[in-house]
C-alpha cells in the first residue's frame, strides 16, 4: 500500500476530490500554504493499493492545473535616499507537486459505541 501525498491549488481541489470520490478512493484533504509563496494550497492524502498509484497520478494530472503568478521579490538592503521599484518574478505553480510514501499499516479502528460510551458523549 502508498500514501499518495499531493500539494495541489485551491481551485483544482474540487474537480480532484471528486474524481477520487468518483472513481471509489478514500481521501483527505487538508488546508496548507506553501514556504515560498504563502499562499494557501491543499494538501490531498489518499491511501492507495501499489497498483492503483498511477490511476491516481491520471486523476491528478486530469484535474490539476499550471498556473502563472507573480511574487514581489525580499527588498535588498538600501542606503538612506536609495529608492527600488520592485519588479514581480514570474513563476509557475502546480499543476501538482506528488509525494508517494510507503505504509507500513492501515488500519481502520472501528469499535462499536457502548450504550454508557453513547450517554456520556452527549454529557
Ligand atoms: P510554494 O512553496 O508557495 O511554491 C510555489 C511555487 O513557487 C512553486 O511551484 C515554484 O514554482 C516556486 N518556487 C518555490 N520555491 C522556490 C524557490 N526556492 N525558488 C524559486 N521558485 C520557487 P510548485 O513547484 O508547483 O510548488 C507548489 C507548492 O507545492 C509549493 O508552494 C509547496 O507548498 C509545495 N511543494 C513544492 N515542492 C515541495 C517540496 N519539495 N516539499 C514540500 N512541499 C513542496
């Protein structure tokens, strides 16, 4: 088994959540921002068999998208009186940036409720 581990753009998350959901894949997705250009991001989890690794690249790649922006670069050092015009340096997000990690276990722990543990949740 794999845990697919993809840092994807906010406006792909969608389209990509449901075409995991669509094809059966269990996943999670959780808010992030990336170092470089804070901005916000998803990161999406899904534990997958080996063989289904590359149906689950397909749907990335499907779903996510390259995007231009523009990031003002750090102010240099100046001298009093000095003046900058920052200029914004191109550069090119996504569509997807894919971890893919080996799972030593997966196991969902399901144990029934208790009638007592039932009451005192809502307590
Ligand atoms: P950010 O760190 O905000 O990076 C956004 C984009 O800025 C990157 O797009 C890349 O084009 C550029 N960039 C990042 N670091 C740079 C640097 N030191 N110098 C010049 N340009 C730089 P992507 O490569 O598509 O990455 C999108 C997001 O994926 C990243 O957002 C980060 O959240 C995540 N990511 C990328 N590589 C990663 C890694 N090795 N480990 C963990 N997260 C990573």
């Amino acid at each position: 088994m794999k845990l697919v581990i993809a840092v994807v753009q906010g406006k792909d998350v969608e389209g990509l959540m449901s075409a995991l959901r669509a094809a059966s894949y269990r996943a999670t997705q959780i808010n992030s921002s990336g170092g470089f250009l804070r901005e916000n991001n998803v990161t999406v989890m899904t534990g997958v068999d080996d063989a289904q690794v590359p149906d689950v690249f397909r749907l990335i790649h499907d779903n996510c998208y390259t995007r231009t922006q523009y990031v003002n670069p750090l102010l240099p050092i100046m001298e009093p009186g000095e003046f900058y015009m920052p200029n914004p340096v191109e550069v090119q997000v996504g569509g997807a940036t894919v971890f893919v990690l080996p799972v030593v276990r997966y196991e969902r722990i399901m144990p029934q409720a208790t009638s007592g543990a039932r009451a005192g949740a809502g307590a």
